[in-house]
C-alpha cells in the first residue's frame, strides 16, 4: 500500500531500496506471509501493514500519513507512465482522505485500512499497466 503501496508491492519488484527494508524487517517482526499479506484481516496482518507504512516513513508513530512520500513511493514505482502516476496521486489523496476521515480506532487498523483502500483504488493490474 498499498499500493502505497504495500499490498500491491509484495513480491513485485518494483519499490525502493528504504520501502523493501520495512517490508523485510516488518515480516521478520509479524511473521506474515505473502498471502496472508494481501488478503489477510488479523490483527497481525493489520500490524504487519502499519508497520511497513511507518518503517518506511509513510506514516508517523502518531498515525498520520505523510501523502508527500506516498506520492513519491508512488512515483517510484510508477515510471515513465504520466497518467497512472496521477491516478495513483488521486488514488492516494482520495484514500488517506477516507481514512482519517473513518479514523478506524482499533490496534494497527489505520495504516492496514489505507492498504485496503489503495488495493482496490489502484489494483496491481492498473500498476503494471
């Protein structure tokens, strides 16, 4: 997310060095497996999400989204294709809007809700183009 990234990430390739680290360090930490990751629903699979956002600095320890570098993970990924980076840039406003206007409360629910939301705003299909 995610697609920002993280669900639609896993496995692909195609993030930055600093977003592959959180995704390797937080899979050490939640024991969450590739599967498990881009369907899941446990608190563990919601914990494993919030901490890839917030290793890789797309998310304070306050729970707030930093949209800057969403976008610029997005950018990253997205190269040389001008019109699914601005739906991802859409899809990214529109989702982190969403999220902190739900304000999900539960443990590690926030960062794992944004994941949702950008999976279904930018399935890995549109990504990959």
């Amino acid at each position: 997310m995610i697609n920002v990234v993280f669900v639609l990430l896993i496995g692909t390739g195609i993030v930055s060095g600093g977003f592959m680290e959180a995704l390797i360090e937080c899979k050490q930490q939640h024991h969450v497996s590739k599967e498990e990751a881009m369907t899941g629903e446990s608190e563990e699979v919601k914990c494993f999400s919030e901490c890839v956002l917030k290793k890789s600095g797309m998310m304070s320890d306050n729970n707030e989204f930093d949209e800057e570098k969403i976008q610029a993970e997005g950018a990253r990924m997205i190269k040389n294709d001008e019109q699914k980076n601005r739906e991802f840039e859409g899809a990214a406003k529109a989702c982190i809007e969403k999220v902190n206007g739900e304000n999900p409360s539960e443990k590690c629910a926030k960062g794992h809700a944004l994941f949702k939301c950008m999976k279904e705003a930018m399935p890995m299909s549109k990504m990959r183009g």
